[in-house]
C-alpha cells in the first residue's frame, strides 16, 4: 500500500484513491488553505511576540508591503526607545545616532570597532533599503516567500538589541 500526502498533509492518496483527512476538511475553503501555507513561510512562534501582534496579521492577508514596512517601524520604534532617543530622530540617521561606533547607546563596546561600524552599517542600511522606500512610494512586493525572510530579518534586529 503506497501512502503519500500532499504539502499541507490534507489529503491521502492510497493506491488510485485520494480521501480529505479530517486537516483536509479544516482548510475547506482555498483562503483557508492559502493563509495556512503563508503561515508555515512565516511561523508566528518564531516571532517577537508583540512583533507578531503588529505584523502577522498583515502578512496573512497578502499585505507583503505593508507587513515588511510595519517589520522595519517597529525596528527603528525600539531602537529609538531603547537608545532612549526622540520622536525627532528616525531613520537612517536614527540608527547612525544609536549605534555610532564612539558614543552611541546601543554600540556594543565589547565589539571591535570595526564590527560595531558594521553593525551600525546593518541597521542603518536595512531601514534604508526596507522601511524607507515604502515610506515615500508605493512598492510592489508580491512574493511571500521573500516577505517572510524580511520580516524574520527585522525580528533577528530586534533580537540582536535585546
């Protein structure tokens, strides 16, 4: 007897025979079966989990623009909090200013110079290359896949300053 199941594991093919398993019948509708497989690209356990309240749901609903924006606002959002910096700095010059590699405070000083410059680098470029473009423009984003590394990319930033 040959027994194999599809990518969601809802339906069971033995032989010449394919029944819905009881996971089947849960995913009835196509959305339903469409936002479970945009859920396993993205886990919501894997996410910070007031992270996940603000992003998750946006990712669900195919949102992958507004949900990689809404990543990277909450990345320059506890950046700035945590660096205890104002409502004026934001940015790129937000994380310049939080992690310059001579007074900054979330420069990490147990790290070589070069390597708290690289870290200001990663910071610094991910809002400029993730947050700031939609900030001014509409951006096309229409690949699940690629939204969820992003977005798991901004949660390891936000991990990275604890």
């Amino acid at each position: 007897m040959v027994t194999s199941r599809n990518n969601v594991g809802a339906v069971t093919v033995q032989h010449d025979w394919e029944y819905v398993t009881k996971k089947g019948f849960k995913y009835r509708q196509k959305a339903d079966l469409d936002t479970y497989r945009k859920g396993v690209l993205l886990p919501r356990e894997a996410l910070d989990k007031n992270f996940a309240e603000k992003v998750y749901h946006l990712f669900l609903r195919g949102d992958y623009d507004t949900s990689v924006f809404q990543a990277f606002k909450e990345v320059e959002i506890r950046v700035r909090k945590k660096a205890k910096l104002t409502n004026c700095d934001y940015g790129v010059d937000l994380m310049r200013k939080a992690f310059n590699v001579e007074n900054g405070k979330l420069s990490k000083k147990s790290l070589a110079k070069s390597e708290r410059q690289a870290m200001s680098d990663l910071f610094a470029g991910s809002i400029g290359l993730f947050k700031n473009p939609s900030s001014h423009r509409d951006i096309k984003l229409d690949d699940p896949s690629e939204a969820a590394e992003i977005i798991l990319f901004a949660n390891y930033l936000l991990r990275l300053i604890g």
